[in-house]
C-alpha cells in the first residue's frame, strides 16, 4: 500500500518542501499545455495563487523578529 496523497488545502505550503513541490505540480498542470493545445484553468490557477500568498503571508507572520530582519537585509 502506498502513502494516501495529502491535499495541499489541509497544509501550509511553506512547511515542508514536498509541500511546496506539490503545490506546484499542481500550478504546472493547471497552467495547460500548448503542445496538447489544452488550455489553462484560470478558477485553479486563481486559487493556488491565493494560497500561495495567504500561506506565505501566514509564514512570515510566524517567523521570529530575528529572521526577520535577516530576511529585510539580505533583500538590500
């Protein structure tokens, strides 16, 4: 028996990487393919892209004020 598959609503994706590696399988697959002429699905592309920032916001809410300003400098 395999690993039943999580589903990438019940996590916050920046918590593990497989979680984030998920997340954007399912990104590549909603964006269509222009060789299979099959088009993008702008509702599941709409709401990965919300999770991603709902998540990632969340994120840095939890991170310490250490990391932060880390994060702040690296960024200049």
């Amino acid at each position: 028996m395999g690993k039943k598959p999580f589903d990438v609503n019940d996590v916050n994706i920046f918590t593990h990487p497989k979680y984030m590696k998920v997340w954007a399988q399912q990104f590549n697959k909603a964006c269509g393919s222009d060789t299979f002429n099959v088009a993008p699905d702008m509702k599941k592309l709409r709401f990965l892209m919300d999770k991603f920032v709902i998540d990632y916001n969340y994120h840095l809410e939890q991170l310490g004020e250490e990391e932060w300003v880390l994060i702040n400098h690296m960024k200049k």
